[in-house]
C-alpha cells in the first residue's frame, strides 16, 4: 500500500512569501483527502505590507501566523524559522508527514532531511518551483492542477468567445516521459498475464516524479491518461473487495 494512503497526522508549514494566498484553502483541501492536518502555521513578516492581504485568510482558515522579522536587508529569516519549527515538530515523533507550502529551492535540504527521518514529505508549490525541491519531496502538490478557475463563470456564446492566436497557446507539457515511466511499470510490476494494478504503477510514477500530476496533461486521473491511448494499453476493470473497482493495463 501506498504510505500516502495511511497518513495520520499531517504538519502544514507555509511560507507566507513564496506561497499563493489565493490557493491556500485548496492546498488544505487537498491535503486533507491524505490525512488530518493537525498543525497550521504560516511564516512571514506579517508588518510587511506585501503580507497586508493574508490577515483575513489566516483567521478564516485557523492557520496560526508565526511573526518573523527581517533583521537584516537580503537575508531570509522566515525560512530559518520555518526550518527550525518543522526538525522541533519532527522529534516530537507525533506527525508522519509534512507539508512544505512554497515554491522555494531554499527548503530542498529540510525537505531530503524530513525524508531521512522516514516522515512523509509533500511539497506544494507553482509551476516555477526548481526540479530539486520537487524530487526532494515524496509527493509535489502544483498549485496550478488545484481548483477551477473557471468553474462558475457564465459560458459566453460562440461569437463572443476569445480566439487564441496560434502563438499565444500554452505549451503542452511532453507526456513522452509517462509513458515511458508506465512501460517500467509494466515491466516490473506485471502479473503472469501482463496486467499491471493502477495503484502500483500509480505509486511508482510517484516515487520517481513526485510532481506528476494526470491534470498536468489534461486528464482527471491517470486511467483516463491511460485510456486516452488505445494504441498503446490495453484496459480492463475487474471487481475489488466490497465496491471497489480496480483497474489495470498492460502495454501492446
């Protein structure tokens, strides 16, 4: 079983000045479905006037605003004392993960040390976050695949609907590397008739992308990604224990 899917008590540390104010209720949303959060504490300079907009959400969301002051120009005392609470949290030996909510490189190190101690580590953070505090965590959460931002506005009719011009489209994130991340799935987790359980090639996607996401390449889950191409798996669904349907593919 994956060691997401049995988490207990969960340590939400957030750094006010790389964090999304707008997206914190969807970060607790999010890693609620994993575990109970049992500590909610933000870190930042709360005199900042950058910081000004964050009073209202802290209270409404029960997140504790820990005051840190700039002593000195160019120098970042936040996440210092961000790191010294979550290594004091940690030998209190009462959480079995940690949720590092920033975009910052800076908490790679805190991040690969709460993986030695055998604690899970989510990191939360935007697309911008550097690769090496997203493989440094066990989970990365983007903020981007979190909520839609468009979900109650009112459809304009067709006439009136923006047209992209062909330069202006996203790039789309190549998807060359999940399938091939899938095919060692295959390969190594396979049953005698080439089958492969979701819930173990899910897992292995994890443990060697931490970032991956189905929504980043425009799925809702990763059976839809699967599904999406025919030529390339092959389906089935079976009964599990109770109601559960359990899901599984193999590579043509």
């Amino acid at each position: 079983m994956d060691k997401s899917e049995s988490l207990e008590n969960i340590a939400v540390l957030i750094d006010a000045d790389n964090a999304q104010l707008s997206k914190l209720s969807l970060i607790l949303e999010e890693l609620s479905t994993y575990g109970r959060i049992v500590v909610k504490r933000a870190y930042g300079n709360w005199k900042a006037p950058a910081l000004k907009k964050w009073e209202e959400t802290l209270k409404a969301l029960a997140i504790k605003p820990e005051q840190q002051f700039a002593y000195t120009t160019g120098k970042n005392a936040t996440d210092l004392s961000l790191a010294i609470d979550a290594m004091d949290l940690l030998h209190t030996e009462l959480y079995d993960a940690f949720a590092l909510v920033s975009s910052d490189s800076d908490f790679t190190p805190l991040a690969i040390r709460l993986r030695e101690a055998c604690v899970y580590v989510f990191g939360v953070g935007e697309e911008k976050t550097p690769l090496p505090f997203r493989n440094a965590c066990d989970n990365f959460i983007l903020t981007q695949n979190l909520g839609d931002e468009e979900k109650g506005k009112p459809e304009p009719p067709e006439a009136a609907k923006p047209v992209k011009k062909p330069e202006a489209l996203e790039p789309q994130p190549d998807i060359r590397a999940i399938h091939g991340h899938l095919k060692t799935a295959s390969e190594r987790y396979q049953d005698a008739d080439g089958w492969v359980n979701i819930s173990s090639a899910g897992g292995y996607l994890k443990r060697v992308m931490p970032d991956f996401d189905s929504k980043t390449y425009g799925f809702s889950k990763l059976t839809d990604l699967i599904k999406a191409f025919p030529k390339q798996y092959e389906t089935k669904t079976y009964p599990g224990k109770g109601t559960v349907t359990i899901f599984s593919y193999r590579c043509l």
